[in-house]
C-alpha cells in the first residue's frame, strides 16, 4: 500500500488490508487533523481492500465529522463501489465521480430528526 498527498487530498493504491491498516489509519487521521474543509481520498489506484481497510475507511469518515471536516471518495473501483452499495455504505460517505471533468459529488441523504 502506498499513500501519497496531504492535508487536503491523498491518493491511496495498492492493497488496503489488516497489514497495513495502522500505517494508513495514523496517516488519514494526520491528514484530518491538520486540514480545513473535505479531504479527498482518490482511490484510483487502489487494487483491493478487505473488511480492515473499510474499517479504516469508515473511521476515518467518523474522525472527519468530529473534526468538522468532511471526507470525500473519489475514483472508488467498480468491484469497491458495488461493496459499498451491498453495505449501504453509499448512503454515508461522500462519493465523487473520479472522472477529471466531474466535481459531482453524490452526497449522503440527511436523517430526519424524529
């Protein structure tokens, strides 16, 4: 695995597993904190993940909200994206179109307080 950028966008290849998990769980959180506004994860790169690196994916997610920032995919695989979506995790993270010409970004829906 292989983690390149900074505080504003990083891109991420290679495996993300149980190996390596803390490595990129101490640089996302890095990243988190010392950065304003979305931080953008370009997974464009990135061969695989297991349940460890969506692990770290999902608590780098929740790191984002408490620091008030916001984190973005970008260029998430189609065999990751249809994880995400049996997981329903489509509705939680911010997913952007990894195409250059694109900046859409499908948001989470809003909870509705009740």
């Amino acid at each position: 695995m292989h983690i390149r950028g900074d505080h504003a966008e990083l891109v991420v290849g290679g495996r993300l597993d149980v190996r390596n998990a803390a490595d990129a769980r101490t640089v996302l959180h890095s990243a988190l904190d010392a950065g304003r506004g979305d931080l953008v994860l370009d997974l464009t790169e990135l061969d695989s993940w297991d349940a460890t690196g969506l692990g770290v994916i999902m608590g780098a997610h929740r790191r984002a909200g408490r620091t008030g920032r916001r984190l973005v995919l970008r260029g998430v695989p189609d065999r990751m994206q249809r994880v995400l979506v049996a997981a329903r995790l489509h509705r939680i993270l911010a997913i952007e179109d990894g195409s250059p010409q694109s900046s859409q970004v499908t948001r989470p829906a809003c909870k509705r307080a009740g």
